[in-house]
C-alpha cells in the first residue's frame, strides 16, 4: 500500500501490548474511500450453499492505473474469506474484472490458508466441490435466503446442555426455570476414540435428567459446524482420526437422540445459542453474540428475530491485516478472530505485559492466573484486558459492516470478572473515537454471571419444539 493508503488505516487507539494490530475495518473505511476518489468499478460476491441459500455482497475495486492498485486483491480476498466463514457456502460467485477473479481462483487453488477454506467449505461441511466462478452481468446469481426458527420454546421438562473444549455444562428446566445446573471439567481435544465423548455427553444428560419428573425434549451447543444435528466440523473431536470421525463422532448427537427414545432434539453451534439468550433477555433482535472461551464463538438473530442458516464461524474471520499477524494453530491463516477473542489471545499477550508463567501451563490455567492478577489490582493484567477491549472495538466495527446490528452481547470465560468489565469499557472508547456512528447505534452488552449460565441453559434448551 501506498503512505497516504496506510496512514489512513492507522488505528488513533493503539492496542497497548499490541501496537502493531493494524484493524480490518480501518483498511475497508480507508479503501472504500480511495475506490469512491477514483471512481473505481463495483464488485458483487455471492456465496451459496447446499440449501440453495445466495448472500450477496457489494465491495468496489481500485482502477488498474491506481498506486493502491495492488490492494484490490488483499480487498477482495479477505472479504471473500470473511463470508465464508460468516454466511458458509461451497460455490463462490464474483462480478470483477477477470485478473481479480483468476487472483481469487489462484489463491484457493495454491495457497495453504485457501486450501484449508476450500476443503473445510467443500469436503467437510458442504459435501460438495468448491468453487469460484466468474459471474458477470446476468450471469450474477439473485439473493436468497433462508432462515431457521429454532428456540423461544420454553414449556415442558427440558435439558439443555452446552459442550466446551475444557468444560461441559448441562441444566434442567421446567417451563422457563432452571431447577438444576453444573458445569464439569473435561478435556475432549486429545481424545481419539468418540466412544469417551459419549459417554460424557450422556454423564451430563442422565445428570440433569435426575432432577426432572420426565425429559420432553433436549437443546445443546458447542463449537463447531452442526447440519441437521450432523457434526460437520468441531473441535471437540480434532484428536479423532479422519476415518473414525466420519464412522461415528459425525452421527453422534444422532446417537444420542436416539439413547433419549428420540425426543425432541437439537444441537447448533454455541454462538447461535448465545445469541438467542441475549435476544430473549433484551426482548429484542438484531443480536451479535460472541463468546470468548478456549476459542471464539459467535451467533447471530437477524432483525426479524430468526437463527439463519450462516456458519457464524469468527474465529476463523480475519479481523487484522497486519502482514505479521498471529497465526491461527489450525487454519494457519494469519489475523483470524481466534487470536483476538479467546484464551489464546490472553495466553499471547502474557509476554507483552510482562507476565511470566511456566511454559507448559495451559491455556486456561493461565486465564484464571490473569484474572486472579486482575482482581488483585494488578495493572499488566489490567493492560491485557484494555488490549483485548481495543481488538473488540475495531472487531464490532468489522462485524458491522457483514451483520445488520443493534446489540453486540459479549461473554465467555475470559470475559469473567472485572477485567470484562474493562474491556468493554475499552471498547466503547475505541467506537465513540473511531466509529461514532456505530457507537450511537450499537449497544455493547455483558449479561452477568447468573444471566450468563442460566440465560445459556434457557436458550439451549429452548431450541426443539415439542412433538404435536
């Protein structure tokens, strides 16, 4: 980019343990207004999946002849990036000049970071051949959509349940009530067999169950992709062999449904459930939930008050385009969601403030130190905290350009105690000097540590309508 392109992508508040976090949404606000100066030409995406749902998507290109030239690429392709792991979709449509097109096609085709999009969008999720296709004029498909009405069902004995990569949570409910809640210890990554993730989803389940008179019905979550209560992509189940996934971690809520006489039941991915528990606390829609735990989650109710059909998959949504950017452990794309918005992010940042822990401490062991430092008035703690709320200012203002938003819910296990507090502050600095349009129309949320546990168990469990 040129001097006077990266000026204007400066970030006026500087992640403090992180100065070089250089923000998406400050690059897109920069490179929307050099296309309008030039009068550069429009660009259209779309992304469709397998349920013939089209998101379609406006961006614009730098004229051939102009110095930012170059930046047309890196604007095409991270935006590209950003709504496949939004909205999901195996085929890709674009309406561009024919060397942007062919520059997209080369970066799926041969890069590693394209290729792990294009086997996760393709094989993993959608079960069919990914695609970029040059689409032109007419040749540019109609938007679609198609959206979910899951949840807001609260009458009768429910379970609802919640799977974390360190924790499992389940609780009872009777019409809107929680009678019963625990969380529980586990550590589901490394394990290879899905016969153990049985067995501890059931533990949880048969748990709760003791404190109801009957089981109508049971809603879950957890990090992952979910299609039709399939596991298409999770992390619970990273250490199952390929083979052994498709066999039997693919089909097992299925499994499970049917261990509960096939009652009513539901799975989806955590973020959404978030989502829906800020949305039937506010009384309102339009909601944005992120979660930061062992990884980012996110879900989304649209303005009409409906679960879509998108992935909501932030955590692997680049939010800095830094070309030196943290790499994501799993995609190895750089920038992406995960290093900003969980205990990963806490972990990286431990150096830069000046925190030292033993090497071999895990992640979320080191999450309660910084929290503990943290209540304890110590003030490198209290510097993470304000970094990670700069990174959520800048984020929000990202996600606001893909998601129509009036309320941003924030919570998860990093967000626990008064560090949360301090990062939304944070925050909402960074949109009041930044963004004051967003400022005044987004409202930054953290529901406290009762809403958090039960308003999640409420929501979970409110998912599947009971059988007529």
């Amino acid at each position: 980019m040129t001097p006077a392109l990266t000026a204007r992508t400066m970030p006026r508040l500087l992640a403090e343990l992180d100065p070089g976090f250089r923000p998406a949404a400050l690059f897109h606000r920069a490179f929307d207004a050099a296309v309008a100066e030039s009068s550069g030409s429009p660009v259209r995406i779309a992304i469709e999946q397998a349920d013939g749902s089209i998101n379609v998507f406006r961006t614009g290109a730098l004229p051939a002849a102009h110095p930012d030239a170059a930046a047309n690429v890196l604007n095409l392709e991270r935006q590209v990036k950003f709504l496949l792991w939004s909205r999901g979709g195996h085929r890709v449509y674009v309406d561009a000049a024919a060397d942007l097109v062919a520059a997209l096609q080369r970066h799926y085709a041969e890069t590693e970071t394209g290729a792990f999009d294009r086997q996760i969008m393709g094989e993993r999720i959608y079960e069919r051949p990914f695609e970029i296709l040059a689409a032109p004029g007419s040749d540019f498909p109609a938007e679609r959509h198609f959206s979910v009405a899951l949840g807001h069902h609260l009458e009768g004995c429910r379970i609802g349940f919640d799977l974390g990569a360190s924790d499992r949570k389940a609780a009872a409910v009777v019409d809107g009530q929680v009678v019963f809640s625990e969380e529980i210890d586990w550590n589901p990554v490394p394990q290879a067999d899905p016969h153990w993730h049985f067995g501890e989803i059931m533990d949880s389940l048969t748990r709760a169950a003791a404190h109801l008179p009957r089981v109508d019905a049971i809603g879950g979550s957890s990090a992952g992709v979910f299609v039709n209560n399939q596991v298409k992509v999770a992390t619970l189940f990273r250490g199952v062999p390929p083979d052994v996934f498709q066999r039997r971690a693919k089909g097992i809520f299925l499994e499970v449904k049917r261990a509960w006489r096939d009652i009513p039941f539901e799975v989806v991915n955590d973020g959404e459930v978030t989502a829906l528990a800020g949305s039937m606390a506010l009384g309102d829609n339009a909601v944005l939930g992120i979660a930061l735990g062992s990884s980012q989650a996110a879900g989304y109710v649209t303005p009409d008050g409906n679960i879509t059909s998108w992935l909501n998959e932030l955590a692997f949504a680049p939010i800095d385009y830094r070309p030196q950017a943290p790499i994501d452990e799993w995609s190895k794309d750089r920038g992406c969601g995960v290093q900003y918005f969980s205990q990963q992010a806490v972990g990286r940042l431990l150096p830069a403030a000046g925190i030292t822990v033993p090497s071999d401490m895990p992640l979320p062991v080191q999450l309660k130190e910084v929290q503990r430092l943290m209540s304890a008035g110590d003030q490198r703690a209290a510097a993470i905290y304000r970094t990670l709320g700069a990174y959520l200012g800048y984020g929000v203002a990202h996600y606001a350009r893909f998601y129509t938003l009036r309320h941003v819910l924030v919570l998860g296990r990093v967000t626990t105690g008064v560090g949360g507090d301090v990062m939304l502050e944070t925050a909402r600095q960074v949109l009041a000097a930044e963004f004051p349009d967003l400022a005044g129309a987004i409202t930054l949320h953290m529901p406290d540590e009762t809403s958090k546990r039960h308003g999640q168990a409420i929501a979970a469990a409110s998912l599947p309508a009971l059988t007529p």
